[in-house]
C-alpha cells in the first residue's frame, strides 16, 4: 500500500479509492507478529512499529481526495485507514472496532488520524470499551459518510466522483493542503510520541498477559468470574 501510494502520487488523477479484496476491509494487526514483540527488544518494537505509522503518515499527507470503500468489516489498523479517508461509503451488515484494549494494548499508531475524525469524547469511548459497532453507529461517530446496499454502493460512488468533474484537478489537490494547513497538525513528533507508546505498551504485563490468553484461548486475568 505504501508503494502504491507512491506510485499514486506521481500520477495525474486527484482522486484515489481505497477498496479490499476479500471478505474483510482490513482484519488488523497480525497477532502472531504482536506476539514476537512481547519479547522483542525496544529497538526491534520501534522499528516495527514504524511501518505502519510511516503509512498512515503517508496516507495522511496525500494531497489526493481518498475515497474508502468499505464492503467488509474492519478492524484496529483498519479504522485507522478509514479514518484517513476524506469519504468512506460503507455497505450494511458489517461489523467495526477498536479491540486493542481487550488485549492488553492501545491503539497508538492510528489514534492521531481516529480521534482527529472521530472527536475525543467517541475515541476515548471506543479505546477503552473495545466494543463492536455498525455503520449506522460509524455514521454517528462521524467515521462513514454513507450507507448502501452492496448493489448499490459502486454506482454511488461513481456518482461521488462525476460531482468533482468540473473542479480544476491542482485545484482539488490545493484545496484540501489548505484544509490540512489550517487544521491541527499530525507531524513526524506525533507519530513518534505513538510509536513510542506502542513499544512501551509491548513492555507491560498486561499486554503479556492478554495476548497470551488469546493464544491459549482463555480469558485474561483482569476478567473476572
């Protein structure tokens, strides 16, 4: 994604869809590889962590309006990617959340892009609830823009894109910097500050602990019967 987002870059078009191919938009993080860095040293956690904060930066810096289409549930990274997106078109039935905290972590990487689209009040809510929502909930939380039936949602979005026809193409690229610059800014410092916190949660007993009882398919210690 990183690579096509370069190539994308270099390329005339002022609009870029975002879709998967598969049953899930995004499913998150590989656990398996979460599991590694329970024992990985610090250095090893920032650089791994890296690469998808260097992503989302990426993506986040595009000049180019991001148009997501979501036909499959998405989890952690995934919200993050949404959260990216200037339009997200989403279908019905498909399930969303922010599950980091079941586990015994954050979502660090992500959370500069969650909260600056969701607002404080619903990150916090979603971080720390770790609970599972809808579209119609992700309209709500100001994460989807719009609903469709699966049928449907191909010609709306085409639909969607003739609305920017006769908009000049550096126009539409000049326009959202403008609305970046004018914006709180996501800068290389914030990206730090979460890869740090990331690593730093690796390191925690909890995240040991939460990690390992998905593993072995039991309920972590802080759930109590």
């Amino acid at each position: 994604l990183s690579l096509c987002i370069d190539e994308l870059s270099l390329d005339t078009s002022s609009l870029i869809l975002i879709s998967a191919n598969g049953k899930s938009f995004c499913a998150g993080g590989d656990l398996s590889w979460m599991k590694k860095q329970l024992s990985a040293p610090r250095e090893n956690r920032v650089k791994e962590a890296s690469k998808l904060a260097d992503l989302l930066l990426k993506l986040y810096n595009c000049p180019k309006t991001i148009i997501g289409k979501v036909e499959g549930n998405a989890f952690g990274g995934g919200i993050g990617i949404m959260s990216i997106c200037d339009f997200v078109f989403s279908v019905k039935d498909i399930k969303m959340a922010l599950t980091e905290a079941k586990l015994g972590l954050i979502p660090a990487t992500i959370s500069p892009y969650v909260v600056k689209k969701i607002g404080e009040k619903n990150a916090i809510h979603l971080f720390t609830s770790a609970k599972v929502f809808g579209p119609e909930d992700g309209v709500k939380f100001g994460l989807i823009d719009f609903i469709y039936e699966e049928n449907k949602i191909n010609s709306k979005i085409s639909e969607f894109i003739d609305s920017f026809k006769n908009s000049a193409p550096n126009s539409i690229l000049e326009s959202k910097k403008l609305v970046r610059d004018l914006s709180y800014a996501i800068d290389q410092n914030i990206v730090n500050l979460t890869i740090n916190r990331l690593a730093d949660i690796w390191d925690t007993n909890e995240a040991k602990e939460g990690i390992n009882a998905f593993f072995n398919k039991k309920k972590p210690n802080w759930i109590k019967e």
